[in-house]
C-alpha cells in the first residue's frame, strides 16, 4: 500500500469541507454571536479600568496609611512604654503609684 491511499486530503473547496465546519461558520456568522462577542469585549474592557483604579486606589491608602498612622501607633506604643517604666521607678523607690493621668 502507497502512503497516498486511503488518505484524504482537505482542500479550500467548499465542497470537501467537513460538517462540522459548516456548522461552526454558520453559527458564528450569526449577529448573535457578533452581539455577544462585542459585550464580551466591553466586559473585558470595564473590568481591566475597574482592577487598574481599584490598584491606584489601593496605593493611596497603603502609602496614606503608612505615612500618617504607623508614626502615631509608633509615638503611642512609646508613650505607654515611658508610662509604665515611671511607674515601675517609683514603685523601686518606695513612693506609692500614681494613677495614670487621664486624658
């Protein structure tokens, strides 16, 4: 048996064409399809611009937040520390405990 036989071999004729191909062309050619392909695109589209202000909004906060509150829980935690060191020298030497200040 030659390699040739048995084999057939798809040309661009429209006749050899499969089912299968028939039924996929025509379906896609369908405005339906053209119509949700395009509402695809723009879901695409409004998603992409959502996620990339979504982003820039995400830096904002994150550098705000790094900027203004870590140096005043920083300034805070120090502060009670200092309180409770003065607390502990004057329990050392003797003096009775002050009662925190309140503010």
């Amino acid at each position: 048996m030659s390699s040739g036989q048995g084999k057939k071999r798809l040309t661009n004729n429209s006749s050899e064409v499969g089912f299968l191909a028939k039924v996929t062309r025509r379906v896609s050619d369908t405005p339906i399809v053209a119509y949700t392909k395009q509402k695809a695109s723009d879901a695409a589209y409004v998603s992409h611009k959502l996620l990339k202000s979504t982003g820039k909004a995400a830096w904002i906060a994150g550098t705000t937040f790094l900027i203004l509150v870590v140096p005043l829980i920083i300034e805070m935690d120090r502060e009670q520390q200092f309180n409770e060191l003065e607390m502990q020298q004057q329990s050392l030497l003797g003096a009775p405990p002050l009662a925190p200040a309140q503010k």
